[in-house]
C-alpha cells in the first residue's frame, strides 16, 4: 500500500469518527481553527529576509553595510566599527557572509573579527576594479 492510499484511508477514518462523535469533532475544528504553521522556505521566507527578519532567528540584523563604507576607504570602515561591541562585530560578519570556515565566530578578540570585516569588506569592495574605467 502506498502513501497516497494510506493518506486517503486516514483521512477518512477521521471524517467518519467525525461525524459520529461530536466531541471528537468539535476538537477537529479546534485544532483547524488554529493559526496556520509558519513557512519554513520558499518566497515567504525570502520576502521575510529581504524585510530584515533573520534566518532561523540566530543573530541580530547588522548596524552597518561594511562593503559600503569600504568602498570610501578602509579608514573610515575602522572608524564605523569603532564603537560596535563584539557581538554586534560578529553578527555584521554573520549577515554578510564573513566566515566561510566558521572560525571567525569563535574569536574572543574584538579587534581581531574588526581586522577581519575589515580584510573582506575591502576585498569585495574592490573586487573586479582591473575592469573598470579609471
């Protein structure tokens, strides 16, 4: 018997227990009466990064854009990082992707994970300027 057979006979056997008890159904429309579960992945799930809502929920959303204020200079990028904490450092390199290797996370040092932001921002931020006009 496939799935598809099972779910049917499930189904069913429920809408028949249904409509011969009326508590057990008036505990059906409870439960459909529910909010609907949440989207776990699609387009809803983008729309809601794209709103800021994060992924899973893990980190807090980034105080700045690095690869933006690394395009003015790395100066004024150190400046900007300055007075963030380190968990704020830390959740700017987890929005915009800093640690591929998951080690950068795990730093105790806060001017280390800013040398590091500072390192990839700049060198996305330049990234294909051989190509361009000057």
């Amino acid at each position: 018997m496939n799935l598809r057979t099972r779910l049917a006979k499930l189904a069913a056997a429920v809408a028949e227990q249904a409509a011969r008890d009326p508590a057990f159904a008036a505990t059906l429309e409870g439960i459909m009466a529910g909010p609907p579960p949440a989207p776990v992945a699609g387009r809803r799930a983008k729309a809601l990064r794209a709103e800021g809502a994060r992924k899973g929920g893990r980190r807090a959303a980034a105080a700045l854009d690095p690869i933006d204020l690394a395009r003015s200079g790395p100066g004024q990028l150190r400046e900007a990082l300055a007075p963030l904490s380190h968990e704020q450092l830390l959740d700017v390199v987890a929005e915009y992707g800093m640690d591929p290797g998951k080690l950068v996370m795990k730093w105790k040092d806060r001017d280390r994970v800013a040398d590091r932001i500072v390192e990839v921002a700049t060198a996305r931020a330049t990234k294909g300027d051989a190509f361009r006009p000057e």
